[in-house]
C-alpha cells in the first residue's frame, strides 16, 4: 500500500503517479486529496489502471480492506 498527501503539484499525484502505481501492481494507493477535501482508496491494479476506487469527503470514515480491515478516521485530515 501506497498512501499520500497531494503536494504543490496534486495533478501529479491523482494522475502520473496514478498510473505508475497501477502499473507496479501496488494493491492499495490511499491519496489524500486537500484540495478536493477527499480521501481515495484505489485498488485492483493493472496495466491500464485501477480498477476500483472508493472515496469518502474528509471527516468521514474510509473502509480499509484486509489485511488493515479498519475504518481510516479522516476528520484529522482535514
């Protein structure tokens, strides 16, 4: 699992590395996003991409799958 917090260039992070991710067969890429105040779970990596991807708006709970299997808090995130 991969997990970040977008930075001065957040296009960056919600695209190339996006893909670099999906493409390395890194199962999980958690990105907190301030600028959208969201937190994105992306899973089911490929060559193409993720396949999946859960968000919640920042202050609400993000399930993590096994092995976490947790609810991330995000309200101190924001």
């Amino acid at each position: 699992m991969v997990a970040e917090i977008t930075g001065s260039r957040p296009e960056r992070d919600r695209v190339d590395k996006l893909l670099a991710y999906a493409r390395g067969a890194i199962p999980l890429y958690l990105l907190i996003d301030r600028d959208r105040r969201a937190a994105t779970l992306f899973s089911e990596p490929s060559p193409q991409g993720y396949a999946q991807h859960h968000q919640v708006t920042l202050g609400k709970p993000l399930p993590l799958p096994a092995p976490f299997a947790f609810d991330l808090a995000t309200g101190r995130l924001l």
